[in-house]
C-alpha cells in the first residue's frame, strides 16, 4: 500500500521563494523605512517554514522518497548558508565579525559574491529537482535518476551564469573598449574663444604638417576658427620638411605637431624666415608644443581632446603663472599616499586640473614660515583635509591672510581635531559636530549603514562657486564623504564682519550623526545642512607697506606686500571657501562632475580669473554616471526580465523533447 502514498507538493519550496522575494523587495526596494524592515523579517519567516515543511515531509518519507527528498533538503540549506552569508555583509554582521574600519568594503565586497554564487547554484539547482519531482506525484513513480540529473543541470547552468557575470565584472574593472564610432573634430570651446578674445599679445600657430593630410583636414577647421576671432593669432601650415631652422630652433621633430610661439610687438616674419628671438622675460613659456600625429589612426585618441590641450599650452603661453599654496606638515591630503592611506585618498586628478590652467602648487609648512607669515605673490592658499592640529600660530597666520585680501580655501572632517578653529572662528563659522547622513540621498558602495555618510545634493544656490554645477544640476550631483554641517556662529562679530552664503545644501531628510550608528536617533533632528560657505572679508585699511598701517589687526598681511616706499594698494576683499568633507577634491570623489565643476568654480572665484573654466570642447569617453533608481531597474531586468524567458524556453524544449521520446 505504501507504493502508492502521493509524495511531497510544492508547498516547501513555494514558500522559500515567496520569501526570498519578499526579503529582496525588504532590502533593496524598501531599505531604511520600516515597512522594509517587517518585509525583510517577514520573508526570512517563510524561508525557515518552508525548510521546517522540508525536514518534516523528509521524517515521513522512507525509500527513494526519503532519498529525494534529502537531495530536496541539500539544496534548501544552500539558500539558507547564502542568507546567512548575505546577513554577514550588513554593518551588524560586519561589526559581530569585528571587522576593521579599513577594511569593511573588502570584507562587504568578498561577502557579496560569496552569497550571490551559493545563492545562484542552490535556487537553481532546488528549482530544476521540484520541477521535476512535481511530475511524480505517487511515489511508485519518483525517479531518482531523473531528479539527480535535473539538479545537475541546474547546478551547470548555474556555473555558467556566475562564471558569465565574474568575466563581465572584470572586463568591466579592466575597462577594455573598442572605439567603433567615427571620427568628428572637437569644436572649440566657449573658454578656448574667451582666452583668445582676451589676447593682447601676438601669437604665432605653426601647423607641421603636409599639405594633403587627413589629420589636417580634421584639425584645420578648429584653428581657422581661432584664427577668425582674433587678429593677433596667425596660423600657419607647414611641411616639417620645408622647415628645417625653425622646426630645429623650437625642437619640432617630426610632422604632426602644433607650435604656438609668443612673439614681441614687432613686425611678424615671413613664413619661410627663422622665428624671432626668445623674448628674454618669457622664459619658458616663449613656446608650446601639442603632439597631435600625422596619421589619423594614431592621432585619433589626441583629437577628441584638442581642446583641452590647445587651452592648456596657450594658457602657459600667455598667462602668468599663478601659485597655489598646499598647506603641509598636518597629515593633509596629496598627490603622494601617506601610510594607511587607500588609493582613492590621493589628489592626481585634482593636480591635473591644476596643471591644465597653469596653476602653480607649492607646499606651504612650518618649514616655509607657514607660523608666522603667507608668502608674497601667493595666488591662494588651500588647505585639504587636515588629520594633525594647525598650530595657532598658524590659524593665526591665515585668518591675518585673508583679512588683508588673500584667498584661501579649507577642507576639513568634522572629525579630525584640526586646530583651526580660531581660523573658523575669526570668518564667522562654527563646524558642527556629527558626521551628515542621509537614508535617501547617498551613494551605496558597501552595502552597509555607513554608506549613509556618502551624501550627495545638487541644491545649488546662485553663488559663483556653484555657477556651472547650478547651470548642469538636472545630470549632476556633488558628494561628500563623512562631511560636517557649516552654519553662522552666534554672537556679535569684531569687524571686518565677514559676508557668508552657503552655495551647496543637502536635502531636508539628512540630519547629523552624532553616535556613529548612521540610525537616525531621537536627538538627531533632519534638516538641510550646510555643506559648502564662501565668506568675503572686508580689507578695512590701506596705505603704503612701509608705514605699517595695513589691517585691522596692525599686522602687514603678504597678498599686499611689495617692497618699501612703494604704494600698496590692497584687495578690497578676502575671499575664503571653506567646505565641511576633507575628502572633497581627493581622487575617490573627484572624478564626480559636481565636485570638479565646484572646485574649478571656487578657483575662478578665489584668484578672480575668468580664463578658469570648466567649459572645454572634448569627444572623450567618459563613464556615464546612473542614478540608484535606475541601477535598480538596470538589476531587475538584467537579473529577471532577460535570464528567466531564457530558462522558461529551455525547459519547453526539454519537455518536448521527452514527449517526443515517450510517444516513439
């Protein structure tokens, strides 16, 4: 009689898989609010009934249904290692493991795949067997054979999927690319016109090329255009070969380079004449040279960013030098890592922009008089995320310095003792305590809490800092990593009052976290915050170095300083950015179009030059940034929408492939 008992219905594992998607809508969909967390802990109930169904029909069973459903079973606790494995990736799991702050997102980053594979294999290979099993529903029909087979397939195809999304997630980290478009000659930018029309000296652009020339054809276009909108820019095509003095005086080696020459108020020299002499007082910016190529296929990669390396030579041609001042000796962020820094913590990328408008950075310490006064000529000073205190000496130092018209820009964490709090004091501003968090607004990068300090806001004001990131904030957003709230300080002010707008806010749902938790707690009150200030200081005196009467405070400040007897006619005002996040203009965030338009912008607001732009014509790839709503669709679809019909055909053909072999 027991041949013919009905063996197990698919109740066990419907109810797993009702649960696993009511925990991934819980974590995913609805993370942060609470009806995530009840959706979450309601899905993970029904996970464990199903397995307890499992056990149960398991004790029942005797014979080859007790050895299916053992396989059954095998394949359940593979789903329940992968949500215990998923369970270790969240903060609290993290944090019982007694992970290292440091080393979180590797832990997080090796949990996740850990439980994605073991969660592939053991779904797949649980659902091939109860389909499986579905078609035997007396036990004198169950085949053990065909149920194992099924598993075995399932477990191949799941292989196959992990191994297919390992190769594109590393194909993706390499970045290996093709370019397939064709080729189009950048435009020039509406900075590179400005720079041009602004000209007062002759310049002299030598194409080396041939006459016919593809590389040419692209790149004639751009320069008639320059040549168009100014009369004292001259360019000039000529064969490498037809110009042996002037390529040999100016080191021209080869066709396929551009040579921008300044030269002097004389009259200019024929095309086939040698170029004039170096104007002594040029120096090193007598001459530039822009490698482009005179074959189209190698020059190819050079012409999408022609404008940006023709801006960049002619602004070092053209323009004086300017110097900006990196304060050093407190564990500030640089271009070189300190020990325990990650590779995102360095300023490559900011120093490249640098470079690209001709701003000079030299290192201002202890050692170059940092306590006791700001070197003359200094275009600004920046201060970069500080870890070690400024002496007082020092905060000192710059507070005089913008009180006499410098300029100066601060980032610095709200929790680092940083010792410039007499600075902040002196420009009207307090550093709130507390790291900004934010449950809607942030980036997810380890897919903990503390994501939740990874805030990002595109509530622009109209202040110049933000100019172009105001004019671009329908695709851009700034981030900030574990940033401090800005705001007035109260009480009355000792003149020079400051001025102080706040560019750049968060949205109303960020509050401070003051216990480190990144939960919002009951005395963690949401509200906007302020993540950037720009403050203008008054220069309240001015007069001649030599008579001592200068600033407020009878200190000489050294943006006014010239030699004595000679009139020194100060900035009528010190201008100062000061932004709540150390890690702003640091490799890890920089990349990010909101935080190099603002810095870009802070720049041409604190030195007051207009050649500082953030417009530059290019066709280079850029990575195309997403949203967190659409990641989340780009999942689903890619998770469920393509793989699932995939599947669903594959098991219609198999189906039909047996009744075909059943009926012959």
């Amino acid at each position: 009689m027991n041949t013919r008992v009905s063996t197990t219905g698919p109740l066990s594992s419907g109810l797993l898989f009702v649960g696993l998607i009511a925990i991934l809508i819980g974590q995913r969909i609805l993370g942060g609010v609470e009806s995530g967390v009840l959706l979450t802990w309601g899905g993970a109930a029904l996970v464990a009934t199903g397995f307890a169904v499992r056990v149960a029909a398991w004790v029942r069973s005797s014979g080859v249904v007790r050895r299916v459903e053992s396989r059954l079973i095998i394949a359940q606790a593979g789903v329940l290692v992968a949500l215990g494995l998923y369970a270790l990736t969240t903060r609290t799991g993290l944090d019982l493991l007694g992970t290292a702050d440091a080393e979180i997102g590797r832990a997080a980053l090796i949990g996740t795949v850990a439980w994605v594979c073991v969660m592939t294999i053991a779904a797949t290979a649980l659902a091939f067997m109860e389909f499986t099993y579905l078609r035997m529903p007396l036990a004198v029909s169950v085949e053990v054979g065909r149920i194992s087979a099924a598993g075995r397939a399932g477990v191949s195809l799941a292989c196959a999927l992990v191994f297919l999304f390992s190769i594109n997630h590393i194909a993706s980290q390499k970045d290996i690319r093709r370019d397939l478009s064709y080729l189009k000659t950048t435009r020039v930018g509406g900075s590179t016109l400005a720079m041009v029309d602004r000209l007062d000296t002759p310049v002299r652009v030598v194409l080396f090329f041939p006459q016919v020339n593809d590389v040419l054809e692209q790149i004639r276009p751009y320069f008639d255009e320059l040549a168009a909108r100014s009369p004292r820019l001259r360019v000039e095509i000529l064969d490498h070969a037809l110009a042996p003095e002037l390529a040999r005086d100016y080191k021209v080696r080869d066709n396929g380079t551009v040579l921008l020459v300044r030269e002097g108020d004389e009259e200019a020299p024929a095309i086939d004449a040698k170029p004039p002499a170096v104007p002594k007082q040029a120096g090193k910016l007598a001459s530039q040279t822009i490698e482009v190529g005179s074959k189209l296929e190698d020059a190819r990669k050079r012409l999408r960013t022609l404008d940006a390396s023709f801006q960049k030579a002619f602004a070092q041609l053209v323009q004086p030098g300017r110097k900006l001042y990196f304060t050093t000796g407190h564990r500030e962020f640089s271009e070189k890592l300190a020990p325990g820094d990650d590779t995102g913590d360095g300023l490559r990328d900011m120093n490249g922009v640098l470079g690209r408008f001709h701003v000079e950075a030299e290192t201002l310490g202890a050692a170059q008089g940092l306590a006791a006064d700001v070197p003359a000529g200094a275009g600004a000073v920046a201060v970069i995320g500080p870890r070690e205190p400024f002496l007082s000496e020092e905060a000192d130092t710059l507070l005089r310095y913008v009180r006499g018209g410098g300029r100066l820009v601060v980032m610095v964490d709200p929790k680092v003792d940083s010792g410039l709090g007499p600075l902040l004091d002196g420009l009207g501003l307090q550093l709130h305590d507390g790291v900004i968090a934010s449950k809607r607004h942030f980036m997810r990068r380890t897919a903990s809490n503390a994501d939740r300090s990874i805030v990002y806001s595109n509530r622009y004001s109209s202040h110049p800092t933000v100019t172009s990131a105001s004019l671009n904030a329908s695709q851009v957003a700034t981030f900030v990593y574990g940033a401090g709230a800005l705001e007035r300080r109260k009480g009355e002010l000792p003149p020079p009052r400051p001025q102080i707008v706040f560019p750049l806010r968060t949205a109303a749902d960020a509050w401070r976290d003051l216990d480190g938790d990144f939960e919002q707690g009951k005395d963690e009150a949401a509200g906007q915050q302020n993540l950037i200030a720009a403050v203008t200081v008054p220069v309240v005196a001015r007069g001649t170095v030599d008579s001592g009467t200068v600033d407020s405070n009878g200190n000489i400040p050294a943006a006014g300083r010239s030699a004595p007897g000679e009139s020194a006619e100060l900035a009528a005002e010190g201008r100062v950015v000061v932004i709540g996040d150390g890690d702003f203009v640091t490799d890890k965030l920089f990349r990010n179009p909101g935080n190099l338009l603002i810095f870009v912008d802070s720049l041409r607001w604190l030195i007051g030059d207009e050649a500082v732009s953030t417009d530059l014509a290019s066709e280079e790839d850029i990575p195309i940034e997403h949203s967190r709503e659409a990641d989340k669709w780009w999942f689903y679809l890619t998770t469920f929408a393509v793989p699932l019909p995939l599947v669903g055909v594959g098991m219609w053909t198999a189906r039909r492939r047996r009744r075909k072999g059943g009926r012959s």
